[in-house]
C-alpha cells in the first residue's frame, strides 16, 4: 500500500470550467491534468469527475489524499467518498500553484492534456 498525494485546483463558471491536477511523490510531480469541461455540470458531478480520475490512477489499498481549492468538499459529499482523504485549502495556497496553472491553462486552450512525467529519467506508471 502507497500513499497517493494529488492536488486538485478548480477554475471556472457554470458556462466552462478547467480542472488542473498534479500527482507528486517525494518532491517531485509525477503527473499533470489540465482539463477542460463544458458548463452545465453541477457540483457533485465535477467532484465525482475528478474523484473518478483520480482514482483511476491508483491501486485498491492505497491510501489517496486529494488537496483542493474545492470547497464543495467541506460538505457532506466528502463522506461519499471513505477511503479518500480530502483537504480544503485556499485558492492562494503555494501547494496548489502547479494544478491552478493546469486549469488556467485548460480554460485558455479549451482542451485536455494529460502527461505522465519522468522522474530521474524513468517513466512513472
């Protein structure tokens, strides 16, 4: 079992909204998401579309921990996700600079691009 961190930034109005996620372990960014999404979602839908792409990077039994500037996850609806930790930070946070670049990003280019990085020459994942 691993401990995955992954930030999360979200960016936007109803009428579009960029997502920018970042894994990191160690020092080091692993993966970058910067990701463009249409408006009409609600605000359960974009947790649960960003939970779901998360979670399909990791393996059963690691232990996921997501940091966001969402503040929908101060409700409730974290509970509809146990085995994840969430933590609520402000927008401003230095923590959150690479995934609010990755969202800012999606919004200018209305498009999505995902990347796994390198890490000491060798390919993550």
């Amino acid at each position: 079992m691993s401990e995955r961190l992954f930030y999360v930034y979200r960016q936007g109005l109803e009428t579009e909204l960029g997502l920018g996620i970042t894994e990191r372990q160690s020092s080091e960014t692993t993966y970058i998401a910067s990701i463009y999404l249409g408006g009409g979602r609600s605000r359960s839908e974009v947790v649960w579309y960003y939970v779901d792409h998360i979670m399909s990077r990791t393996n059963p039994g690691d232990k996921t921990v997501i940091v966001t500037n969402d503040m929908t996850m101060r409700s409730k609806r974290r509970f509809n996700y146990p085995d994840i930790e969430f933590v609520v930070v402000a927008s401003n946070r230095s923590t959150l600079r690479e995934a609010k670049m990755m969202a800012n990003d999606s919004l200018k280019r209305k498009s999505t691009i995902t990347e796994e990085l390198k890490i000491g020459g060798i390919m993550n994942g």
